[in-house]
C-alpha cells in the first residue's frame, strides 16, 4: 500500500505540475508569461497576453491535468482518488519544474472537481460564469465558485470530498492573497469578455 500511495502522489503532482500556460506562451506566443500582467501561469494570464484561443488552450490542458490523474487512479486504485486530486492541485501550485511558483489552481481544481462529481464541477462552472459576467473579476469568481461548491459538498455526505475541497478552498484563499489587496484597493484587473 505504501508504494501505491507513493506512485500516485508522484504521478499526480508531476501531472498537476507540467507548467502549460508557460509552454503555450512560449511556443507559440514567444513570450514568458511569468513576465506578462499578473506574472502568472494560468489561462487568465495567458488571456492578459492578448490571444483567446491560446488562453482558451491552457485552460483545457490545465483542466484536464487535474481531470486526467484521477481518471486514472480511480481505474487501478480508486481508494487513492482524493490523494491523486489534492497532488495534481498541488502540483499546478508548486511545481518543481519552476522553483515551486505556479499558477493559482483554479482550472486544475476544476478538472478535479469535474472528474470526482460532474454535478459540482457543472455547479462551479455555472457559478463562476455568472460571477465573473456581473464583476468581470476572474478571481472573485474563482473564490466565490469554490466556496459554493465547498458547501455544497456537505450534502454528499463524503467525508473525503469534503476535506479535499476544504483544503484546496483553504490553498485557493492563499494562492489569491494578492488579489484580496487589489479587490480592496480596487486596483484589481477585470477581465475582457
């Protein structure tokens, strides 16, 4: 059981950890996207530097390396499943490849939730839709959708769910620190629909 959970931590974080905002900027886009807007590594970012479709490209790759290892792990070792997500989320905010700075977890959370309960993770897209179309704000969208789903989840009545979306709702809080100064100062960028 310890070499399982091991493999399955590894497999997870390095798919969570593969850093394609930063590929797909530079390959196609020719620009770091650390250096860009928010400096960050995500679609948001990656929209920032001017090109939806690419944005819209590491938003799919970012969902789906948090999608992928629990579809995964669910097949050969679907005890594991929990531990695969909070890896991958884990992975997409601290990945070894850049020094441990990722990106802020959102699209990998969502690839999570949607491979753990389509029910939530259609919740969450919904929420975060109508929040970011009435403040433009993708981080406040980000933040609220994650609080919803995270009560929500109280009614699976999954005691593992509900840890894991705790502690990553706990992690996103802190991933958008920054963002919390910039709401409140009202210097925080809004998004361009």
């Amino acid at each position: 059981m310890i070499f399982e959970i091991f493999l399955i931590s590894l497999f997870s974080y390095i798919s969570g950890s593969i850093p394609y905002g930063l590929i797909v900027s530079k390959l196609f886009l020719n620009q770091d996207i650390r250096k860009v807007g928010s400096k960050n590594i995500g679609a948001t970012n990656v929209l920032r530097a001017g090109n939806k479709f690419y944005a819209i490209l590491t938003l799919w790759l970012d969902i789906f390396k948090g999608f992928a290892p629990i579809i995964i792990t669910n097949h050969y070792f679907p005890n594991l499943i929990y531990l695969s997500g909070m890896m991958a989320f884990l992975g997409h905010i601290f990945p070894v490849w850049l020094k441990f700075k990722g990106g802020k977890g959102i699209a990998t959370y969502l690839g999570i939730v949607l491979a753990l309960s389509l029910k939530l993770g259609l919740i969450f897209c919904l929420s975060w839709i109508i929040i970011v179309l009435i403040t433009k704000y993708s981080s406040l969208s980000s933040i609220i959708s994650a609080l919803v789903i995270f009560l929500i989840s109280f009614f699976e009545s999954n005691l593992e769910l509900n840890f894991l979306l705790f502690s990553t709702f706990v992690i996103i809080i802190y991933t958008h620190r920054q963002n919390f100064i910039r709401l409140k100062n009202k210097t925080e960028d809004k998004i361009k629909l």
